[in-house]
C-alpha cells in the first residue's frame, strides 16, 4: 500500500461531517450504562455481549438491531450525554462542523415526548459550540412509517424550528420510496428548512429514488447515493446543481460487503461534491477519521484526494459562506503543515 495518508492525517484533516445518526453514536458502555439507570432490561451484562450482538448484513437486520437498542434512551439527560459523548469523539476526528440526525418517531412511537429528545440534543449542541465546533441538528422521518406520522412529527416540531435546520429521511427503504413524502417535504422547505433524504445503497429502484429525491422533492443532498453513477444524466444534474453526497465506506461495507469507494472516486472525478462520514459509527466500527483512513488504505487515495474530500465536505454543509472560508483557511494551514 502506497499511500502517503497516515492516521494523523486523516484524523486531523479538518472536515465537516454531515451524515451522522446520533442514535448510531451509542456505543456498548452507555448503552449498558444507561440501561443500569433506567432499569431497562437489554439481554446484555457486558460490553463483549453487546457487541456480539452488532450482528448484520444489510440495511434490514442493521435496522432491526438498531432501533431496539434505543429503549435505553428514556430522559432529556440520557439523550444529551448520547450527543455530547459523540461531539467528544467528532474533535477527535477533526470535525469542525457537524450536522446530526436524529429520529424523533423512534422515541416519540415508545412514549417519549419530543420536547425531551430535542431539548436533550440541542442543549449538547450548544455546549459543542462554546467549544468551536460548529453542530447543527437535522429532523429525520422514518420512511417505514406512514406519510400521515412524518407530518404529525413536523407539525410537533416546528415549535421548535429554530432548534433544527433541516429535514432528512431514513430507515428502511424498500417499498418505501421518496414520493411518499412529497407532502411533508413541500411543507419542510415552506418552514424555510434544508432538504436531504437517504437513497441507500443498492436498494430495488435505488435510481428512481434518486431521480425522485432531486427532481420532485427538492433535496439539497443525498445520503449515501452512490447509485447515481447508473444514470451519467443525474450525474451531470448533481454536478450541475451542486448536490452533495454523504458517503459512508465503513457503512457500505457492512450492508454490502463493499465501501464504495469505487463509485466515490468516479463521482469526485467527474465534479460532484461527495463527502465522506461515519453513519452509525457505533455500530460500523469506527468515527469518520476512520472512514477517511479506511477508504484511503483500500484505494490507495493520496493526502490530495481527502483534502478534496474534506473540501467538498464544507462546500456542501449548510453553513454561511463566511463560515466555509474559515473551515477552507484551517484545512489550508493544516495542508500546509503536514
Ligand atoms: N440508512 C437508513 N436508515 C438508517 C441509516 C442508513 O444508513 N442509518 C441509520 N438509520
Ligand atoms: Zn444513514
């Protein structure tokens, strides 16, 4: 192997992170610990069992293990320190900038009210930017629920408004296409806030959903996304527009075997701004340091290519310009540092 990246590289490049489930952050020992503080029976009495139980090979049975995992999360202090031990991790990693998931209807369809999810996040977004790093929330609905809830979790939300920037969409994609949340997604982008969806990897129609997301339902960038080198004219369209991409090669590995890192490089090369992120670091084995290091050893990307990466990673978080040149100028002096 080649390549001229070391770990102190790709850890300290500074880079925006903007696909990152904050419920994908909870790591064995809070999840053991919080089950001891909340009396939450979880099967599991250690880290070594929790994390036998990190067992998947596709989105499905990632899913199935994952949205259980969260009946730990029970008070407004449960789910700050979930972000607040994330923020931790993300300066570690380099991340100047973090726009977070999170699922309301995750918590909101086991009795928790919304208030506690949001207050808890948002007050560890606020200790996250006394410390200069620039976070930011991003509401998702969950696309295996009806259209009728996503919009019942907006209207429950926008008291709130000025607590999240944008809205996104996850969970599990199969028979659930972008369409079906034409409606609430008008009403998000009437509310003033951004617009990004995940168009997973390889799912059945993958490329209609993309051509949906950026056509019809007006995303700014898609999560994960990749696909879209099956069309060269929604490629072009992506360049064109300045759609982002939030790729996770960790993430691809697990669900299929592959990071991606292919389609990544073509993409980057033919001028669309892809980026790259952790997803469910918990679960993918490592935070987006650990991306950008992976995928540089199985490619054998240069310091070059994930400064670019980096680069993209700001053009494409939603950020005043002023901000971005600021990031831009840190990615400057550390380039030029190493
Ligand atoms: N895809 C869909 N749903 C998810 C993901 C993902 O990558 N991560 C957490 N929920
Ligand atoms: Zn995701």
């Amino acid at each position: 192997m080649s390549t001229d990246v070391t770990r102190e590289f790709a850890f300290g490049l500074p880079k925006a992170e903007l696909h990152l489930h904050l419920e994908g952050t909870l790591e064995p020992d809070l999840k053991l610990a919080l089950a001891r503080k909340n009396g939450v029976d979880i099967g599991q009495a250690t880290v070594e069992e929790v994390q036998a139980t990190y067992r998947f090979n596709d989105l499905t049975s990632f899913l199935a293990v994952y949205y259980p995992a969260m009946d730990v999360l029970q008070d407004e202090d449960d789910f700050y320190a979930l972000a607040a031990a994330y923020f931790r991790r993300a300066r570690a990693n380099g991340v100047v900038r973090a726009e977070c998931f999170f699922d309301p209807q995750a918590h909101t369809s086991r009795g928790i009210e919304i208030d506690t999810v949001i207050r808890g996040y948002h007050r560890a977004v606020v200790e996250a930017r006394e410390t200069g790093l620039s976070a930011d929330l991003i509401l998702c609905f969950l696309r295996d629920m009806s259209a009728e809830s996503a919009l019942e979790t907006l209207q429950s939300a926008l008291p709130y408004k000025h607590m999240f920037i944008g809205v996104g969409l996850d969970s599990d994609e199969r028979d659930n296409p972008p369409t079906k949340f034409a409606r609430v997604f008008e009403l998000a982008r009437e509310a003033g806030l951004h617009v990004t969806m995940h168009c997973d990897i390889d799912q059945v129609g993958s490329i209609n959903n993309i051509r949906a997301a950026l056509t019809e339902l007006g995303a700014q960038r898609l999560d994960h996304g990749t696909n879209i080198v099956e069309d060269p004219s929604l490629v072009a369209y992506a360049r064109d527009h300045g759609i982002g991409l939030t790729s996770c090669p960790l993430s691809n590995s697990f669900v299929t075997k592959e990071m991606k890192g292919k389609e990544i490089i073509e993409l980057t090369a033919a001028g669309v701004k892809v980026s790259i992120n952790s997803d469910d670091p918990a679960y993918f084995g490592g935070y987006v340091g650990d991306n950008y290091l992976a995928l540089a050893q199985r490619f054998d990307l240069g310091r070059a290519d994930l400064e670019r990466i980096a680069r993209n990673s700001i053009d494409i978080a939603w950020i005043p310009d002023e901000q971005k040149k600021a990031m831009h100028a840190r990615i400057d002096s550390f380039v030029a540092q190493h």
